[in-house]
C-alpha cells in the first residue's frame, strides 16, 4: 500500500523541532495528524457529519483528549486493567482544547463534529497538553470540515525570570507563572493559568510573548493545508433563513426588550418577561405556522436580545440588573455557618451563593491520581457542585460533569497558591464548594467562599484570595467597547468575553479568559485587566469585613495532626515487625499515624481526635526513637528474668541487661523473689559495646554501704597507749 506522507517541522525557538505528520495513520477519518517532539507523539484526529441532524441550532462538537498508557509504559490499575472513562485531567484538557476550537467553527455550521486526541507516546518530562490544540487544529487543517483557522495553544512560563515557550515538567517547579494560551494568527481566543501573584503587565507580557510562538505554528499549518490540497472546504447548509421574519421580529418585539433590559428586574422577572413577549409574537403569527417558523422566530427574538441589551450597555452604560459596568454586586458572607464542619463560609454575590466547607484529613485521605502522564498523591482537594435547583431548574443528579470539573480547577488553583507549606500545614484539605443560587460568577464566589472557610478551619493561608468575571461588549463597526465587572449569567452568555481572574491585594494568581470576538486590542485588554484588579480588592474588602485573617486556633472538635521528623533508621522500630508496634499504638492511643520516608528521613504523622491522644503517641514514638545515652538515668520496666540477672526495657524496644552483681551492693545467689516481671526499676545506662548491647546499674543509684571493719582495726581501736 502507497502512503502519501507529508511532513511540516518548526522549531519551538531554542533548537527543540516540533514535527507535524499526515497521511500515514487513521486515514478513514475526515482529518488525522501526528504530533512529534522528543519521544512524545500525539495522534488527533476529526470526523464531522456530512449533513446536520434536523432541529438542532447549535455546533454539536465534542472534544476528548486520552492518554494511553501503553505510552508511558503502564499498565493501568483497576480490575479492568484498561483505559476507562476520562481522568479529571484528561477533561481538563479536553476543555482547554473545545474552547480554543469552538469559537473558530462558522455560526451557521451546525454537523455532528468530534475531535479526538490520543498520546500514543510519552516522554515523562515533554508536557503534552501544550501540543494538544495544535494536533486538534492540525487535523481540522488536513480536512475539508469548515473552521476559520488554524489555531494553536502553547504553554508560556516565565522560568527565572525568563520567558519559556512550552518547557520542560522538571522546570514548570521553578515557574512564577504558567499560562496555556490559545490563539489564531491575529487573535488570542483562550487563556488559562495561574502565577504568584504577578502584575496585570507581567500578564500580558506573557501572552504577547505567547501569540509569537502561536503565530509560527499557525503558519505551518497553512503550509500543511496547502500541501494536502485540502484548501477548499466542503459546501453546507444547515440553517433555514426567512429575512422577513427577522424584519418582523426586530420590528414588533426589539422595543419591548430594549425596556425590560433597562428596568433592572431580577433574572427570573426577567426571564418570565422575555418568555412572555416571545410567546405572544409567535401567537400573533396564528396556529397554522409550522415548525421551521416557529423556530426560526425563537431564533431571530434571541437575535433581538442580544442587539437589545448589547445596546443598552454600549449606549447608555446601564446593565441588566441596573448597574453601570464598573460596579459589583452587593455582597454579604458569612463563617462558621455549620457548626460542626472543621470550616465553613456562605458567600453571597448579587443572585450567585456558595456554601463552601473544609474539612481536615490525614495523608489516608491524600487523592491518589493514577493517570498514564501524571501520577502521584494531592494534599489539596476542591470539588464545585452545580445542582439545577441553583438556577431553579429540575436537572438529574448525574456527578460532576466537565463544567464542574473546570470550575472547580480554577479555584483549586486560585487557592493552592496561598496554602501554607506542609511543615505548618500537615493535613489533607477537602473543599466543597455547593452552589445553592446563580447567576454568574459561581466559580469566583467559590473562590471567596474558599477563602473565606479555610480561614475559618484556622488554616494559615499566605493572604486571602478573591476572584471577579469581567465581561466585555464591543461593537466591530464603531470601535466602541464596554468592559463589564461581576458579570451576569446573561451577560456571560450574550457578550464577547468572560474573563475571570483572582488574586490577593499583591497580584494575579489565577485567570480562566475565553474570547468569542475577532480582534482583541492590547489596549482592551489592559483596560479589563485594571478594571478587575479594581473590582477583585472591592470584594477582598468586603470579605475582611466577615473575617480579616485566619483563625488562631482550629475548631475544638477538629482533629490534631503533629509531624515528627526520625532518623530513617528508626523507621521500622515504630513499625515493627509486622507492624506490630504501629497497630498497638495506634489502638491504645486512639490516633492514626503514618510514616514516610523523605529526603532521607522518616516523617511521621500523628492524626488524633484531641491533644491528650496526640501527647500519648508522641511520647511513645519519642522514646522508641530515643538513642540511649551512657550515664543516663532512665525508669525501666523488667521484661523478662533470667538466672544471671533481668532484662529492663529502659526505652521503648530497647531492652539492657541488669546483671544479678548491678542490682545492689549486698551478693545475691539467684534471681529467685528479687523481681517480678513488669516491675518498675530505676537504673543507670553504664554502658553500650560495639554489638549495641546495653549494660545497666541498679547499683550505681543506691547509696553505697560503709566498708565493714576487720579485726586488727578492732584491736588497735580497743588499744590505749599507756597499755
């Protein structure tokens, strides 16, 4: 069989040569290429429906990105021993993918699409995510499906100070930001990333520096198009059009919205209002229309909408719920709200609530993650819950989906970057953030309810973290612009951007931005960047109101967790053979400890439900990591006797031997009524020789008798000198 393989290579910048690859593998599908760097190789691949399903108004795109395991060499657990369902991390990538992709699709292109991504091989120190949108873009490229690309996304990281494209895992340790940027040849469509608490100008830095690299691999990809021939696209139509229908919408209904837009009624008032003018349009049209009528009217009000409240904001500077664009929406928090969570917080923003909770854990409750790429344990765990009642929607319980997963990411993120390091903070942490109201901004409002619940666990974060989405409206034709703080659901959904950042009073520490426009300026982009540094401390402000700083202490009914650090060799002593000791511990103390060993030491972990539990393990793993000191006094316990004497366990298991001639200064025959084993002796260590055995004195603590008197000393004492 022939292959006509074609080839494009570039080079990331510092000598390292990406390698894009096609007509070799998966040649069944509408586009295939294979992504190469290193020993890490990418297999993308796109299939998309010749003809669109018949109602459906939307791009139906799903995106998935898997990593076998096979590439890194594993096998994977479970009973199954093969690849299941998509790792959080797997979504998250998927993700980081369909939102550079998604807005890049026509409008009008509404075919059943997939786009899947496989690392098919791994080298453990080549991040792959960074090279997953350019294999997706690839093989849209290698297509005839219809995309206003190509698209690229790189990792930018600034690495001693240095700006780095894409680097190296072992280097990500070192970095003061990392951000995943997405972008065309002109624009930038997607960022996502955290830092340590950077500058709004160190920020943009980092994505110009980024849209340099993007524009490379854009470039190579046009050549690719080019020497596939696949530069004409295929012919579609999926959507029906009536151009007097729109006229007669805009003209009998737009008026209407432009009011309710302005009037500053809550979501659901709102929302009833526009329902209601929709329903009486479509009646007015009498019973005989059809469906494509009917739809195409829905279709055309949410075109009015959109122009409508649009509109309102770039010509009279008013929102939805009455604000101008610069102001947040009221606020209120509070903690402790349950009482016997270990922390808790309920913050309120506007018509968008979270009930945020901590709970403390010991290393049992690390998140073990078993992926083909990142495996390893998280100390710090935050899962986000949507349920439909938030919105007043009745929606099954199916578990997080890909929204939750994402949202929740951004928040971990956000408060990673301010937990205390692990020697002043030992436990495992778990936030849960539940949305019980919204209408936009959840995952910041998990962000400030996170902040605000940690703090109240008594967890020493470095600062406290608040986040805000900033919106963006902008009209194309008249270069006017409206950037939007503390966005609404609505304006979420009908505006050009939704930029969410959080940060402490000193800078970024996190960002999620996703652009639906053509042609973002540098100069709008400043200008959302301050506007939210603005809003991101109003709120900080208000959440110190509730509570400034952490709480001195943890709550009483939490659990204590205290760290020793032992020398390695005492690792298996306060195990035990079998793990005899550990066991007998941790039953007679009610605690749970763990050991690890660690930078060639062993760290061990006391988890206790109180101090009085904590002290008690602590004093018996002390003395069985004791090393016993010659000329020490030590309360000893007889463990076992023996005709030549008894052996007195003076530490725990460390046993010395109390010779019948060290218990006391009279001579004894035999062992026989001296002691009884489990009796407590005062000894002294006099001795260790060189096979570690101990030799103890009894002795050598009693009061020495008085030597007795010979007989020639009697006499001379008996004897005067007139004698």
């Amino acid at each position: 069989m022939s292959y006509n393989v074609i080839k494009k290579t570039f080079d990331l910048g510092d000598g390292r040569i990406v390698e894009i690859e096609t007509g070799k593998l998966a040649k069944q599908a509408d586009g295939s290429v294979v992504v190469k760097t290193g020993d890490t190789m990418l297999l993308a691949t796109v299939v998309s429906s010749k003809e669109a399903k018949e109602g459906v108004d939307f791009l139906p795109l799903s995106v998935d990105y898997q990593e076998k395991y096979a590439a890194t060499g594993r096998i994977p657990g479970g009973f199954l021993r093969r690849e299941a369902r998509l790792s959080d991390y797997e979504v998250l990538i998927s993700r980081l993918v369909d939102r550079a992709l998604r807005p890049l699709f026509p409008e009008d292109y509404h075919a059943d699409t997939q786009v899947m991504i496989s690392l098919i091989s791994a080298d453990k120190n080549i991040m792959p995510d960074a090279l997953a949108g350019l294999a997706a873009s690839a093989a849209l490229a290698v297509s005839d499906i219809p995309f206003n690309g190509p698209i690229s996304e790189v990792r930018v990281a600034k690495i001693d100070g240095k700006l780095v494209i894409n680097p190296y895992r072992d280097e990500l340790e070192r970095a003061s930001l990392e951000f995943i940027v997405a972008g065309s040849e002109n624009d930038i469509v997607m960022v996502e990333g955290e830092s340590n608490e950077i500058s709004e100008e160190e920020m943009i830095e980092a994505i110009e520096f980024a849209h340099k690299a993007i524009k490379v691999q854009v470039q190579v990809q046009k050549e690719l198009t080019e020497a596939t021939g696949k530069t004409e696209k295929r012919v579609y139509s999926h959507e029906h059009s009536n151009p007097e229908l729109r006229e007669q919408v805009f003209a009998a209904t737009y008026d209407q919205v432009y009011e309710i837009a302005k009037s500053g009624s809550s979501k659901h008032e709102r929302s009833d209002k526009f329902k209601e003018i929709q329903t009486l349009f479509i009646a007015s049209l009498g019973e005989e229309i059809d469906e494509i009528t009917k739809s195409l009217a829905k279709k055309y009000f949410h075109d009015v909408q959109y122009d409508a409240i649009r509109n309102l904001i770039l010509d009279e500077g008013i929102r939805l719920d009455g604000r101008d664009v610069r102001t947040v929406r009221p606020i209120w928090s509070e903690v402790g709200y349950l009482p016997a969570a270990h922390g808790s917080a309920v913050f309120t923003r506007g018509e968008t609530q979270a009930l945020t909770t901590v709970t403390l854990g010991t290393k049992l409750d690390e998140q073990m993650i078993d992926g083909a790429f990142i495996n390893g344990y998280e100390k710090f765990i935050l899962h986000y819950n949507f349920p439909g009642f938030s919105t007043g929607e009745v929606r099954p319980n199916r578990g997080a989906g890909r929204r939750e997963i994402g949202h929740g990411n951004l928040a971990q993120r956000s408060l990673k970057k301010v937990l205390p390091s692990q020697d002043e903070n030992p436990y495992t942490l778990r936030v849960v953030s539940d949305i019980l109201e919204s209408n936009g901004s959840s995952s910041m409002a998990t962000v400030c309810a996170g902040t605000l619940a940690l703090m109240d666990a008594g967890v020493k974060l470095k600062a406290p973290v608040s986040g805000i989405a900033m919106g963006l409206i902008t009209d194309e034709k008249t270069g006017k612009y409206a950037v939007l703080s503390d966005i609404l659901g609505d304006e979420d959904h009908l505006g050009d951007m939704d930029f969410k950042v959080t940060g402490t009073e000193n800078g970024i520490v996190a960002c999620q931005m996703d652009l639906k426009i053509n042609g973002l300026r540098w100069e709008v982009l400043r200008a959302a960047l301050e506007q939210a540094k603005e809003g991101r401390l109003h709120i900080l402000n208000e959440m110190k109101k509730t509570l400034a700083q952490p709480n001195v202490d943890l709550k009483p009914h939490a659990p204590r967790i205290e760290v020793l650090k032992i020398d390695k060799e005492f690792i298996g002593a306060v195990i035990g053979p079998g793990g005899k000791v550990i066991q007998e511990m941790q039953r007679e103390t009610g605690t749970t400890i763990t050991i690890e060993e660690k930078d060639n030491q062993g760290i061990v972990s006391i988890f206790a439900p109180d101090k009085e539990s904590i002290t008690k393990a602590t004093t018996r793993i002390k003395g069985i990591v004791s090393k016993p000191e010659v000329g020490e006094i030590y309360e000893g316990k007889v463990k076992s006797i023996m005709p030549f004497g008894a052996f007195v366990e003076i530490l725990p298991g460390k046993d010395g031997l109390l010779h019948i001639s060290e218990i006391d200064w009279k001579r004894y025959e035999s062992m026989d009524g001296i002691f009884q084993v489990g009796d407590e002796v005062r000894v002294k260590l006099l001795d260790v020789d060189k096979q570690g055995k101990l030799k103890l004195s009894r002795k050598a603590l009693l009061p020495r008798p008085p030597r007795p008197e010979s007989k020639e000393e009697k006499q001379t004492e008996g004897t005067t000198p007139a004698e």
